[in-house]
C-alpha cells in the first residue's frame, strides 16, 4: 500500500511539535477477548518501528510498500514518526513493554479525503487487530474533518481488501495497472454501526469467558503483610475457597503465603481442602510457571501496579482485584487506579474490582471458586452480577436461603473495568445461563448498556436493581459522569431495553425465581387456588392490581378435603384453556394439610405450561414439597413465596416481560430524505475554531437549514419591530398570520397575550403590535433578537414541544409533551433515549397523559399523529448522529388532522464528548 508523502516522496522539512491527541488514546478488547492499547505515534517511537519493521516477513513487507524493504532508513522513520495529527495522523497498537504490533495512519489528499495505510504485526494476526485500528482512525480523521478513504492495495493482498469491507462500509474499488484503488466514506452507517456492536459483542463476551472459564489460577499476597490484616485475610479466604471448590483439574499457585503455615485454611466458616488439588507456593510472581489464564490479586493498593506487571510474563488473561485503596480515597487513589488499568490492559488483561468480592462459576460439572463466598450457592441457571463486596455478601446469602443455584457470579467492585455490559455480553450467548440478575450502583455507560440490554432481553430475562431510582448515585470510587437529565431518563432506558426493573435484592431473586424454575408466561389470565374465600378475595386484589386479571370463581381447596378431591380440582383448574397462570396460597389453621397440597400442586403443575407461584406456610424459594416430574422426566418447581404480594408481584413482573418479549419492538427509524453527512459538514463549519467547552447558539436560519437535511421544514417566521414591518411582512407571506413575542416571559403563551392568532387585516395587525409591544414593554429581550415575529398562519390542531438533549451520561435524551400547563406545571413529559425504533416513537408520543388530545379526545376528530411520528423520528436521527448537538427544541409543532406544522425552533451546538462513540475502548 502505497505512502503518501510530499510531491518527490522526500521528508518534509521539521515542524514544531503539534499539541499530541492524548483523546485518542484507548485501551480496546481484541477478537481473542484479549487487549491493547491504541495511542498516536511519537516521534520516541522511531526505534519501535524499526523493530517491528524488521520483525516482519518478507511479504508483509512487500505488501505494505510493494518493496523489499529490509530496514527503513531514517529519513522514512522520521517521516513515519513526525505528523502533525491533522493532515498526517498515524496510530500504533502497543503491548505492556510498548512493543509495537499494528500501525495505521492517514494523510490527507483533499479537504475531505486521506489516504491510509495498515501494518500489523505477522504474530499478531487474526486478532481484529486491523478492524480496531481501522475504527480508531476513522474516528481521528472525522474529527479532523475528513469523510473519505482511499488505498492503494495488491491484488493478492485480501486480508486488507477485507478488513475494509467487512468493517460495513460501502467500499468501492477498481483494478488500473496491477494495483486496486480502494475508496469509501467514513461517516457511521446503520451497516458499519451494526459491525462494530457484533465485533465488540464477541470480544467483550471472550475476555468474559476467559475469566470464568479459567483452570488455572495464581493468587498473589503480599510477603510484607501483617497476619490478620485484610489484605493478609483476602489472600487466605480465596485460597482455602479455591481448594475447597476446586474438582482436581484446577491449577493452583499461590505466591507469598508459605506452604508450611498449617492455619492457611483455618477461617471462620471454611470448607476443608477438596481432594486431589495440589497447591503450589511461590516466593514471588517470577517463580511461577506460566502460562495462567486468572489472577486473584489481594495486596497492599501500592503494591499492585508492580504485582499485575509482573502478571504480563505469564499470559494471564484476567485479574481479580480484592484489595481496596484505589479510587475511593481520593485522587492519589484514583490515578494509582488508572495506572493498574493501563498496566492490566497493555498485557492483554481485563480487571475486575478493586474491592472486589471475587468471581464464582459453576458450569459444565466445573467449580471455580476465585471469591470470598465460603459457602457459594450451588449449580443453577442464574448468573448474577453485583459491585460492592458487602453486598455480594447478602445477596449470596439471599440466594442460599431461597435454595437457588448459579451459572455464574461477579462482584465488579468499583467497576473499573469489567461491568454489567460484559457481563451481558457473556450471558447471551452462554448456555448455562436462563437468567441473569443486575445489582448496579452505577452505571458507567446507560447507551451502551441500553444496547446491550436490549439484546440481551430478546432472549433471556434481565432483573435489574439500581442504587436509587433515578440511578443517579455514585458512590466512592465508581467513575460515573455526571448528568442534567431529569430522573426518569434510567427509567425510560430501562423499558426500551426490555429489563425487568425491580426496587431491591429482595425483588430481584423473588423475580428471578420464578423466571428460572417455571415457563414464561403465555398471557394475563389468572387463576387463584386458596385455601379459603377471604384469602382468594385478597390475592384476586393483588393480582389486579400488578395487571393480571382475574377470571372465573377461584379454587377453594379445603384443608379436610379429601385427595381424590384434591386431585380433581386442581386438575380442572389447569385443563381451563382460559387460564395462564396460577397463583396458589394455601395457609393451614389446623391440621397438617400443607404437604399433601404442595405435592398435588406440583404433580398437576409439572409440564402444564402454566406459570405457576405459591404461597405456602413455611415454604420459600426452591423446596422439594414443590418440585415433579413432568411426563418426559424433566424436574418443575414451583416457587415459593412468604406473602401472596410477594407472589403476584413476582407473577406480574414476568408476564410483562414474556409480553414483551413476545411483542412487535419494531424496526430502527430510518425516515427517508434524511442526509446526516450534509448535517455534520454544517456543524463542522460552525464550530471550526470553537474553543472546547463553549456553546453555539444557531440563528433561526442556521437552524432551519440543519433540520432541512433531516427533512423537517420549518414555518418562515419574519421578525419585525414595527407596525409597518409587520404589515410589510405579511403581505409578503400571505395572509392570514399569527403575531408573536420573542420575549422569553411571554413567548409561546398565547393565554398571557403573547400570541395573536388568525389576523386576517392590516388594521387587526397594526393594533395587535401595538398591544403586544405595550404587553412586553419592561421584559428583557433576548440580545440581538427582534421583539416580534410574523408567520403565516398554519392548519390548527394540537400545539406539542418535542426537544432533545445531549447528556454527559445518556447522550442524546428526546422528550415530547403537548404544550400548556399540562407539561410546564405538571411535568407531563415523555422521555426516549436514541436510537429508536418505529416502535418506540409510537410509544413516547401515548406515553404523555394528555396524549388522549391527538386521538380525538371528546369527540374532536383524531389529528394526524403519523405526521407527528415522522419529525420525531427525523430528529431521533440527526439527535444520535450528531453528539455536537447540545440541544434542539421544535416548539410549537402544531398537529392538524392533515401533516404537522414546525412553528419554531432553536438549536445549540458543542464540541463532541459522548460516552458511547464511533469505537471500542474500554475504561480508563
């Protein structure tokens, strides 16, 4: 692949240092599940190169540089190395030891376009090395202002060939004297997003694996450690659980806690060592044998920068940080985090924690018990994920007591690294897995995990709790930024997402049960098996009120009642073809019928395809007075709860899901006529020489033409100052015209006078400016702004405010009310979080509770609310692809019964600083 150099191909001549992109830096996640780090070259970096130059074979190298080149010399390293990360930029994949493995660069060719070139390491293929350098730098070159890439590539060079096709680009190419050209546009298609989602999907899930898979695992304490202190405690708890859990296959090294301490299992609550695992001890990290694939590491915060280093010589593909002292203690604590973060990701390693309480997996008859749990749960179909250690402790503790089993458990700790979305990523695709529960005191990246939840949930139930409703809490350590977005922003992310958002533990594992050890609901048609009327009558209450609905006489089953009896109630009951789900309570007040009844329950539930949950005196979580066999030998358990509530709560939650699950989510909007690469060359001419930070407010017109590339007209709107301008401008737009304000107190609020509607004359408008004038004399005008606006009068209909919002945290955040007091005083306002599909548009619009307006509420005829659907959707849109825009609000969009009316509109721009880009890169 050819390099573009100056016109005779000689090095320029030396220019002052440009200010270097630290932005750009980025550790990413690899196909193996393994990372790097992604930086922009140095001119320092001259001796790497040539290295690695000289490390790659003779055809790599003829393939870059269509030469046998066997040594670069120094007027080509300077030039490789001396850019100006505008016109010239070059990226370097680097390992632990800042070895070079793959470089990508561009130089510009034309104002828009560049020219680019890839080398990666001959030992390091395979690994996606080139598609994430590829995303990289075309990230880099959008923010310097360049939309197209060319290359010039060997035919018989198809790797790169591919790597651009398959990156989603529309990748045009040609053949011309033994060389094809290859050229494509680099602005983010639904295609090119849709790519980098299954590639980050697939890394994210592998590295995960690469954990909870391990068989061979290295604790390291610290030899300096007092006995008894904590971090002394950490390294013994997880060494006596990984030999108590272990199933002979595990490979155990344990560095500085001497083999001949006889006490090293001795803890409070400790299992014994399990049979056949041999521990090998260490003096240090240099003495084990490698390869290891998991470190559990429990020292001194000081000390663990140095002791993942020393990690790297091992290939170790995952480390668990118990120990505490990073982040939470201040900003000293915070970079000596980062430090351990850039450390672990330049040797290829995730991190979990700090404070982390381990990790458990228990899968394909294997036990890995790399945590503090002494008594883990056993085997199951959940996998849960929680941060804090202390509350990984209740709710372990929690699981055990309700006799549930995991697939997998993960305490992030301060969530430096590994999170929630990895998790999920994981789960997807895991078998083991049925349900996945979600402990979150924060949440890092709300678009990301809305994207991934959302996959998630199509196909395995996700129960989620957060830390406060709004999800607004960061507690001490956790890297979370801060947000303007009102506090039910989390809750709509969640809905769209598909997750079953509970208040608390407890709610978590009561869903959680039923969704693991019974079908998925089939509908809301309830019916009630109780052991008298008064309790049906509360339980046919509850039931109502969580939205199931009660149908038919309940099921009175006696505590004398005979079996044969029994038996047949119960089966009448479930042979009813108008029955869903079953809710049974059954509280004895003499007798000892309570087992006789769980068992028939169970027998008749089994294999009925009917949901089934019990409240049963004594009985809670999995039991074996509520567990058969159905016909085909497969074991059904009906879940038990303490109160009925608690019951039909946990039924109502899982019949939203399955109803969700089942129902039509719609397709990504996708309106026609909407050219977001014309929109984004707009806002780069706007902001070119914008200081970072600063806001731009647009003029009505920059306005207007930002939203003609999304295909939203807005209504000509003439300021004016006088009577005969206003006159003036309405025999120009055509009669008859509305008269407003643009006084803030007053604007928009025709009820105060500030608007006059549908004046048909030159005297009736004369008179209206004098009135408006006089009404707005002594409020502050905005600076520069004429007092009053003429507009054409357009179709009447419902007046509605749609507006977006870019957050720190959520991004984009687009909300819709109709105009008035309904969302100015009561806060009738709907939230959504782009991307959206037709599905959700739909749904924020009926969201608003004076929404019943638009669908003709009280006889009026219904308004043309596709018309509506369609500007939301457009500005969705331009919202998602546009992360520079701070705001926009369309205010009034007045919706008739035939199209929908833009009567104004203001928007704000700024630099770009999303959280969830246009490239993988992992915390930092």
């Amino acid at each position: 692949m050819a390099e573009v150099t100056g016109g005779d191909g000689a090095a320029t001549s030396p220019v002052p240092a440009p200010a270097y992109p630290a932005g750009w830096e980025a550790d990413v996640v690899l196909r193996d599940g393994s990372t790097t780090h992604v930086r922009p070259i140095r001119p320092s970096d001259a001796e790497a190169l040539q290295a690695f130059h000289v490390a790659q074979s003779e055809r790599s190298t003829y393939l870059r540089f269509f030469a046998n080149l066997d040594r670069l010399s120094d007027r080509d390293l300077a030039r490789f190395t001396v850019v100006d990360h505008a016109d010239r930029v070059a990226l370097v994949a680097v390992t632990a030891d800042d070895v070079i493995i793959g470089v990508a660069r561009y130089d510009r060719i034309a104002p828009d376009a560049a020219e680019v070139a890839f080398n990666i390491a001959d030992a390091h293929h395979g690994r996606g090395l080139g598609s994430v350098l590829l995303e990289h730098l075309a990230a880099a070159a959008r923010e310097r202002g360049v939309r197209r890439f060319t290359a010039e590539v060997l035919p018989q060079n198809g790797r790169m060939i591919a790597v651009f096709r398959e990156a989603g680009y529309a990748v045009r190419q040609s053949l011309e004297d033994g060389v094809v050209t290859v050229e494509f546009d680099i602005d983010p298609t639904g295609r090119s997003l849709a790519v980098m989602a299954d590639r980050e999907h697939r890394a994210e899930a592998r590295s995960v694996q690469g954990l909870l898979s391990a068989r061979s695992v290295v604790v390291v304490g610290s030899p300096d450690v007092a006995r008894g202190s904590m971090d002394d405690l950490l390294t013994r708890r997880v060494v006596a659980d990984l030999e108590a859990g272990a199933d002979g296959d595990l490979e155990l090294h344990v560095v500085a806690l001497p083999p001949e301490d006889p006490d090293h299992l001795d803890l409070p609550g400790g299992p014994g060592r399990a049979p056949g695992v041999a521990t090998q001890h260490w003096p240090d990290v240099a003495s084990v044998p490698g390869p290891v694939e998991l470190a559990v590491v429990a020292v001194p915060a000081a000390e663990a920068v140095a002791a993942v280093r020393a990690l790297a010589r091992l290939q170790v593909r995952g480390v668990v940080i118990l120990s505490d002292g990073f982040a939470e203690t201040g900003p000293e604590g915070l970079a000596l985090q980062r430090a351990l973060l850039r450390t672990a990701h330049a040797a290829g390693m995730r991190v979990v924690g700090p404070s982390s309480y381990g990790v458990l997996s228990s899968t394909g008859g294997r036990v890995l018990n790399a945590s503090l749990a002494a008594d883990p749960p056993p085997p199951g179909t959940i996998g849960l994920f929680c941060q804090s250690a202390p509350m990984a402790v209740a709710l372990l503790g929690s699981v055990r007591r309700r006799r549930l089993g995991l697939s997998h458990f993960v305490s992030a700790g301060h969530r430096a690294d590994v999170s929630g979305n990895d998790l999920m990523q994981f789960w997807r695709d895991d078998d083991a897995t049925e349900v996945v529960g979600l402990y979150l005191e924060s949440i890092g990246n709300p678009r990301k995990f809305s994207r991934v939840a959302r996959r998630l949930a199509a196909v395995k139930p996700v129960v989620v709790v957060t830390a406060g409703r709004s999800g607004q809490v960061v507690p001490p350590g956790h890297a979370v930024r801060a947000t303007r977005a009102p506090r039910r922003t989390l809750e709509e992310v969640m809905r769209q997402s598909g997750v079953i958002r509970v208040e608390n533990t407890h709610q978590m594992l009561e869903v959680a049960q039923v969704l693991a050890l019974q079908p998925l609901p089939t509908g809301r048609r309830v019916a009630i098996v109780a052991s008298s009327a008064p309790m049906a009558a509360l339980v046919a209450e509850a039931a109502a009120a969580v939205g199931l609905v009660v149908g038919g006489q309940a099921a009175i089953v006696r505590e004398d009642a005979e079996d044969e009896a029994l038996a047949s109630t119960l089966a009448s009951l479930y042979e009813d073809p108008a029955v869903d789900v079953v809710v049974a309570v059954h509280v004895p007040t003499v007798g000892h019928s309570q087992v006789r009844v769980s068992r028939a329950l169970a027998a008749v539930a089994a294999g009925s395809g009917r949901t089934t949950v019990a409240c049963m005196l004594g009985l809670h979580g999995a039991t074996d007075d509520l567990t058969a066999e159905d016909d085909e030998g497969r074991r059904w358990t009906i879940p038990a709860y303490t109160t009925p509530e608690d019951a039909v709560l946990a039924l109502g939650q899982a019949e939203r899901y399955s109803a969700w699950r089942s129902a039509d989510r719609g397709t990504p909007v996708q309106p026609a006529g909407v050219d977001t690469r014309a929109a984004r060359r707009l806002v780069t001419a706007r902001l070119a020489g914008v200081t970072p930070g600063d806001a731009v407010d647009l003029s009505p017109a920059e306005t207007a033409e930002l939203l003609a590339c999304a295909g939203v007209a807005v209504l000509e709107s003439v300021p004016v100052a006088t009577p005969d301008e206003a006159v003036e401008a309405a025999h120009r737009i055509g009669w008859p015209v509305a008269l407003k304000t643009t006084v803030p107190a007053l604007r928009h609020r025709a009820d105060l006078g500030g608007v006059r509607l549908d004046v048909h004359d030159e005297a009736e408008l004369r008179a209206d400016v004098e009135q408006v004038l006089a009404l707005a004399h002594g409020h502050p005008l905005e600076p520069g702004r004429a007092p009053l606006e003429v507009q054409r009068m357009a179709p009447l209909g419902a007046a509605c405010v749609v507006r977006s919002v870019e957050d720190p945290l959520f991004g984009p955040v687009l909300s819709f009310g109709l105009s008035g007091d309904a969302s100015d005083l009561l806060g009738d306002i709907s939230y959504a979080v782009p991307p959206l599909t037709d599905v959700d548009v739909a749904e924020l619009v009926r969201a608003a509770r004076a929404a019943p307006r638009l669908f003709g509420y009280r006889g009026l005829p219904r308004l043309d609310v596709d018309a509506l659907e369609d500007v939301i959707a457009r500005l969705s849109v331009l919202a998602d692809d546009l992360p520079e825009l701070r705001s926009l609000e369309l205010n009034p969009v007045v919706v008739s019964e035939h199209g929908a009316t833009v009567l104004g509109a203001r928007a704000q721009l700024g630099t770009a600083d999303r959280a969830d880009g246009s490239r993988r890169a992992l915390p930092t």
